[in-house]
C-alpha cells in the first residue's frame, strides 16, 4: 500500500489518510455485512465454504 501514499500532496494520499474516509469506508463495509446476513447469505457462503474443504480433502 505505499504506492498509494507516494506522492504525499495527491488528494487520494490525502482522502485515504483522513480518519472521516476510514471510518466511512468502515460503516459501508459493516452495512454491506449486515444487509448480507438479513437476506441470508451468510448460510450460501457458509454451504459452498463447506463444500470447497470438501472438495480439497477429496470427499466431496
């Protein structure tokens, strides 16, 4: 990640260093989270997690 804090004067150095940009990114990620886990996709991914592992040990 220090390619994208070469140039310190660049207004993405700037935006990403800012604690108002982390903390937003960090609530969208939360809220995509969430909205994931209502529409119950945490038990679609958990299902093709399992199955991958299966797969790799070769009893899938």
């Amino acid at each position: 990640m220090r390619f994208l804090f070469s140039n310190p004067g660049s207004e993405m150095g700037n935006f990403l260093r800012s604690s108002r940009a982390g903390l937003l990114i960090a609530a969208a990620g939360l809220a995509m989270m969430g909205a994931g886990i209502c529409r119950g996709e945490m038990a679609v991914v958990m299902e093709k997690a399992i199955n991958i592992c299966l797969e790799c040990i070769g009893i899938g």
